[in-house]
C-alpha cells in the first residue's frame, strides 16, 4: 500500500516543523506531565481553526505551515476521538511523554496521530509512526 504524494508531503512539513520546535514542544510535554496537568499531552496540528486544545503555535505568526495546539489525552476519551478500547494498544505506542510526542495532525482525507522522537530524548530521533484516527 502506497501512501497518498500529498499526506506524504504534508508528514514530512510536519516532521521538519516539529524538529523545529523540538525544544519548546519537550518543554510542553514536561510542563504538562509534571504540573499533573496529564499523564499524556496531545498536540493538534491544524491549518484551520482546530477547537481541541490551546494554541501554542501560530503557523501565521511563525511562518510554519501548521498550527499546533495543546490537550492531553483525557479530552480525546471526552471527544471519542480516542476509543476507551483502544487506549491500551494507543498508549503502548505512545509510550514515555518526556521522550516522545504525539500529535493529531488534522488534515484530509483523513485524521491522523503521529509520534515523534524528541531529539535529545533517550529514544533515537527520527522515529515516527502514523495512525489512523479511531472516528
């Protein structure tokens, strides 16, 4: 199975944007998890005017082709974007929060989570798995 030239184009922009803001994302993340905030912080990557979440990045302020938001993983289960079911197998490949990010990247034909390595996490950078939405 070949993945669509345009959903492969727009992972790569967001693997580019998310090195980019690698540092500031880890520090998120931290912030989330050790504020007891979540366990496991989502990141919204949207084009539109994504309403899950708190926006943290502006793609028009910073000339990034996408805008990211913050929730956690407890506000997915409210919105059943994320199904209680599955939630075993989505952690598993979530995994630690202080060294890899999940982000919901809203873009067509369809929805879907990405999980990123930070760079300087204990994982090796470059890692990223897509998944389908669960909707």
């Amino acid at each position: 199975m070949s993945i669509d030239p345009i959903v492969e184009s727009q992972l790569k922009s967001l693997e580019a944007q998310l090195g980019e803001l690698n540092d500031f994302l880890l520090e998120v993340s931290t912030d989330m998890v050790d504020g007891k905030f979540t366990e496991h912080p989502i990141y919204v990557a949207h084009q539109e005017q994504a309403k899950i979440g708190e926006m943290i990045v502006d793609r028009d302020e910073f000339g990034f082709p996408f805008s990211i938001n913050a929730t956690t993983i407890e506000r997915f289960l409210e919105l059943g974007i994320l199904q209680k079911e599955r939630l075993g197998a989505f952690l598993k490949t979530y995994g630690n929060p202080k060294v890899k990010c999940c982000v919901f990247l809203m873009v067509a034909p369809e929805p879907q989570f990405v999980f990123h390595n930070f760079k300087g996490g204990s994982a090796a950078g470059g890692e990223k798995n897509a998944v389908a939405a669960d909707n």
